[in-house]
C-alpha cells in the first residue's frame, strides 16, 4: 500500500485527530474506522460529511450521502483507523459539532 499523507482534524473538544489521505480511487483497506468525505483544494479539506464504519471498503463503494457529497464536489476520503466502536462515535460526535459538515443532517 502507497504511503498516504497526514491529515489533521479538530474536534470541539481542541484534541486533533490525524486522518490519512485518499483519492477517490485508491483502494481502500477493509477495516474500522472513521471517515470524512472532503472536498480538497489549495491545501485545505472541506468536510462534507464525517461518518464511522466496521467495514470501510463496503461502506465507502455504496454510500448513502453519495448524492449529497456529490452534489459538494467530494474529491478526497480522510481516514482515521480505530477498532473501537464506541470511540469512533465519540470521535463522530466531536468532529460534527466543529466541523459543521454538509451532509450531515
């Protein structure tokens, strides 16, 4: 797997979170985690929407807010790997009430 870059996002709480880097076409691991789809530009990312997954390759290939992230230009996927279910709802919870994305509704 190529290396992908850091990225880091800030929760309401202050603490960042570092997120690795996907273009749209990457091949995307099968795995736990928390996700931001974003639209990047300039050496900023946009959050569009922030969601959490069990399974990151099947929930990515058929996403619900497809549409909505679409309708934003998404041009990039952030990644923050974690096993834990119950933190990745804390982290969610965090970085929505920041980041205020789009697409979460």
């Amino acid at each position: 797997m190529k290396e992908n870059k850091e990225i880091y996002f800030a929760g309401v709480s202050k603490r960042y979170y570092t997120f690795r880097f996907y273009s749209l076409t990457d091949e995307l691991p099968e795995t736990s985690a928390v996700y931001i789809f974003t639209k990047s530009g300039n050496g900023s990312y946009d959050p569009l929407y922030i969601g959490e997954t069990d399974t990151l390759k099947s929930t990515i290939s058929d996403h619900e807010k497809w549409v909505c992230v679409s309708r934003w230009f998404v041009n990039a996927l952030c990644v923050h790997f974690e096993e834990d279910a119950t933190v990745r709802e804390q982290i969610v919870s965090d970085l929505i009430e920041r980041q205020r994305p789009i697409c979460n509704d």
